[in-house]
C-alpha cells in the first residue's frame, strides 16, 4: 500500500511497481559495480569492507520482488 497526497491508501500500479523495481534493480546493480571496484582497488581486501558489495546483491534482490 502506498500513501496518497491526502493520505488515503491505496495499491500501487502496475508500471509503478515495476518502474520502481527496475529503478532498485538498477542501483543495486551500480552499487555492485561500485563497491566491487572500491574493494579491488583497496589494500586490504580480505576484511569487512569485502562484504559491502554483497548488499547490491540484497538491492537487486528487493527490487525484484518489488516489481512482481
């Protein structure tokens, strides 16, 4: 459910969800690339901060779900 302008709820559209989903799809994609690059580059890429790639996985994954 989606709140409207004057608050009333309501379900969203069809294009909505899936704009939406592709939009959080697309960044989550980015993100990957993004930290996946960051982490390459760095020195030490053995430690925590080689995780923070897998949450564009959790991006993609929601935007997926947000779209069906």
């Amino acid at each position: 459910m989606v709140m409207g302008k004057h608050g009333v709820r309501q379900l969203p559209s069809r294009a909505g969800s899936v704009v939406g989903g592709l939009f959080v799809t697309g960044f989550g994609i980015f993100w990957i690339m993004m930290a996946g690059s960051a982490t390459r580059m760095s020195s030490n890429s053995h430690g925590v901060g080689s995780m923070f790639p897998l949450f564009g996985i959790l991006f993609v994954a929601f935007g997926i779900v947000l779209s069906i």
